[in-house]
C-alpha cells in the first residue's frame, strides 16, 4: 500500500506549532504578595531596562529597592540614571539576554561571588523583550521571577496584572511593594 505525500508529511496546523507556553502557575500578584516573595527570598537581585531612561519616576523606585538592600543588575543604558543617583549596579553592563545566560548557569555565583539568585525582580523593560527571557528561565532555572512592570507577563512566576491606563495606579503599586519590603 503507497503512502500519500500528506500522510507522511502532515500538515501542521498553525494552533499545533503556536508558541504557547503559558505556565500555569503564572500569578497576577498585588504588591504585598511581591514583597512578601521579595522578603523570603535568600538572595535576590532587582534587574532594570531601558524604560528607566524614559521615566524619572522608575529611576527613583529603582533607588528605593537599592536603599533596602536589594542589589540591582542594570542592563544596557538603565546604569546610567542609577549611578547618577549614587547607586552602583552590582554587574558590569550587560544585556538582559546576557544576565539571563548567567542566571540559568547553576554554577554561577552571582555578581558579588555569594551564589546564584533564588528570586528576581524585573523593572523597566518593554513587555516584547522580557517575554522571551522570562520563558527561557522559567523553562532551565530554578529561580523565581517577578514582573513589576506595567504589562502582566505570563512567564514569569509573579507579575503585575496590565496596569496601561492609570500611570498613578501603577506608582502607587510599586510604592507599596516598598513599603511591605
């Protein structure tokens, strides 16, 4: 019996090979359950992006988690604002792709020598490029990852829910998020 060209080489419809990977523990949080997470966490590490170039008010909140004691890894240009508010970022500048290839490395002993990361927090990234980081660690690491953005981001284990319309209302968030710290 011949087999017919289609039923050796199926064709695939577009919801088969679809790139959805959506976790299903991944959990819109309000801020006290971040900073709850942030708290029992034995290392974290803060990450910022780019937005912080755009938004004075990132830059700040940024400081904030620097003055409670959470180091920051700041990616590209995002250094440039910290350093000039008196924060030194515990990595050299590197790409969040990069720091994304330390973090899944479970020899990696992070930044400062002291060990990996068990928990970390992202800031100031468009929600397109986190994406894809987010799924690469929550697919070959351990780590717990938390999107404090405005857009929620369905791989990471934490994120904020999308907050677009109301600037005041994400403020307010990452604000309590520091207070709970």
């Amino acid at each position: 019996m011949a087999v017919t060209k289609e039923e050796k080489f199926p064709v695939a419809k577009r919801f088969d090979i679809a790139d959805v990977q959506v976790s299903r523990d991944a959990t819109a949080v309000k801020p006290k359950i971040v900073a709850n997470v942030i708290k029992k966490a034995k290392r974290p590490l803060l990450i910022t992006g780019g937005q912080l170039l755009k938004d004075e008010k990132l830059v700040e909140f940024a400081v904030k988690f620097a003055e409670k004691g959470i180091p920051i890894a700041a990616t590209a240009g995002s250094s440039k604002p910290l350093i000039e508010k008196g924060v030194k970022p515990v990595s050299k500048t590197y790409t969040l792709h990069q720091i994304t290839q330390f973090l899944q490395d479970e020899e990696f002993k992070g930044f400062d020598g002291s060990g990996n990361y068990d928990t970390v927090v992202f800031l100031g990234f468009l929600p397109y490029y986190l994406s894809r980081m987010l799924s690469s660690l929550k697919h070959f690491s351990k780590i717990t990852t938390i999107a404090i953005d405005e857009f929620y981001q369905p791989h990471a284990k934490f994120s904020f829910t999308n907050l677009t319309k109301d600037r005041e209302l994400y403020y307010s968030m990452l604000q309590e998020v520091l207070d709970n710290l």
